[in-house]
C-alpha cells in the first residue's frame, strides 16, 4: 500500500511552515506511522516506540496521538497528515519544546518530602489511584485538547494531576496545606470539567477519578 506522509514543517533556523508530502511504501498492516518515521528525513522525537515514553507525541490525521501507537492503516485514502503539537512552541518539524510540563511539576512540588510509608497508605485513597497514576507519561496530548490550559497561564491542565495524587498521602500538616493550595490555584479553579484529558489519554488515565478524590481532600478537607 502507497501513503502520502504529509507533514507540516519548520525548519530549525527559521519560521517559515510549509507542507511537505513524502510517498512511502509498506506492505505491512500491522506498521506504524512511528516506524514510517524512521525511513524519511524529518525531525521528530521518540525513545520506547512502544507507547511508554511519551516522547513521539504529535497531530495525527487533525487527533493528538502518539506515532509510535498508530498504525498506517487507520489513515483513509492512505493520506497521513502529520503536525507538531499546537499548544507547544515548535523547535523545528515534528518537535515541540515541552518544558513547561517539568515547570510545572516543579511549581506544584511533585517530589516526596518524608520517607514513603506504603505500609501506613495501605488504606488510603492515595493506595487506591497510586498505581494508576504512576502510569502518566508526560506526553503532554491531554494539554493540547484542554480548552482551559494555555501556555504561561495559571491553569496547569491534567499533566499534573496524576502526580498530585500523593497530596492525599502527605500527613505532615505544614506540606499538606501548602499542597492543597497549589492545587486549588492550578488545577482545580482552572478546569471547566469537560474532561477532553480523560477521552485523549493514551494510558487511560481517568482524570476526572483523580481530580474528584483531590477536590475532596484539597479543597472540602474531606481526608477519609
Ligand atoms: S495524563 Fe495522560 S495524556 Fe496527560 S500527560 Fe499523562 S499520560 Fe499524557
Ligand atoms: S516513542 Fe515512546 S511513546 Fe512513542
């Protein structure tokens, strides 16, 4: 089957976009756009190619995906559009900077600050949606479909939610309020609740679980 990989690019040293068709060949159903990646000249960014990384995530036929999990075969007329991610600045073709995702996980204090009891939690809300959460990897699609979340703004958007889980666990009252008011700053006065994060997640993350259970501990101060 012959595809027409269309792809809007940039280069590095410049602004200019424009649209580039490269005619690409395979016979195997099963191949991903990812994989047909590999074979052009185009700059684009990817590590796992087994959907883990987050790393190859880009505008797929007008739906934020993640190359390395879409196959060829879904594009109709064997015509695959490709763009970097909208809400992102573009370093040049498929590569956006991301950084703003670190930055805000920094802002909101993602990092433990007291020896993990996972004995003590065994009970928790935070037990319950920790493994889930620890799915989350950074890809940054549930931004870029958040009619709420724009870059340099308040609202952090769903990114940050499944590592804002262990405020449940966070028993040091101090660390705790300092917590809850992050996150009442950055995630849950910004979100409209369309929850377009939860229908894009490609780890099928249920945001919109998490962020019921961190309004009732954060925000009603309901802990049991
Ligand atoms: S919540 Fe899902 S869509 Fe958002 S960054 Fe994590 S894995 Fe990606
Ligand atoms: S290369 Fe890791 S998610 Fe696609």
């Amino acid at each position: 089957m012959k595809y027409t990989l269309r792809i809007y690019r940039k280069k590095r040293s410049s602004d200019e976009r424009y649209w580039q068709d490269f005619i690409y060949e395979s016979t195997d159903e099963n191949e991903t756009v990812a994989n047909a990646l590999t074979k052009i000249d185009v700059k684009w960014e990817c590590s796992c190619m087994q959907e883990k990384c987050g790393a190859c995530a880009m505008i797929i036929n007008n739906t934020p995906s993640l190359a390395c999990g879409y196959k060829l075969s879904r594009c109709k007329n064997g015509i695959c559009k490709l763009e970097p991610l909208r809400k992102f600045p573009v370093v040049c073709d498929l590569i956006v900077d991301r950084s703003i995702l670190h930055e805000n996980l920094k802002t909101m204090k993602i990092w433990l600050r007291q020896d993990a009891d996972f004995e003590k939690d065994k009970d928790s809300l935070y037990r319950e949606l920790a493994y889930e959460s620890s799915e989350c990897i950074q890809c940054g699609l549930c931004l870029e479909v958040c009619p709420n979340f724009y870059l340099g703004g308040d609202f952090f958007g769903a990114s940050t939610v499944p590592l804002t889980l262990r405020l449940l666990s966070e028993s040091d009252r101090e660390n705790f309020i300092e917590n809850a008011k992050l996150y009442v700053k950055h995630e849950f006065e910004g979100c409209g609740k369309s929850f377009a994060c939860k229908a894009i997640c490609p780890r099928h993350i249920d945001t919109e679980r998490m962020m019921v259970k961190l309004n009732r501990v954060a925000v009603w101060k309901r802990r049991k």
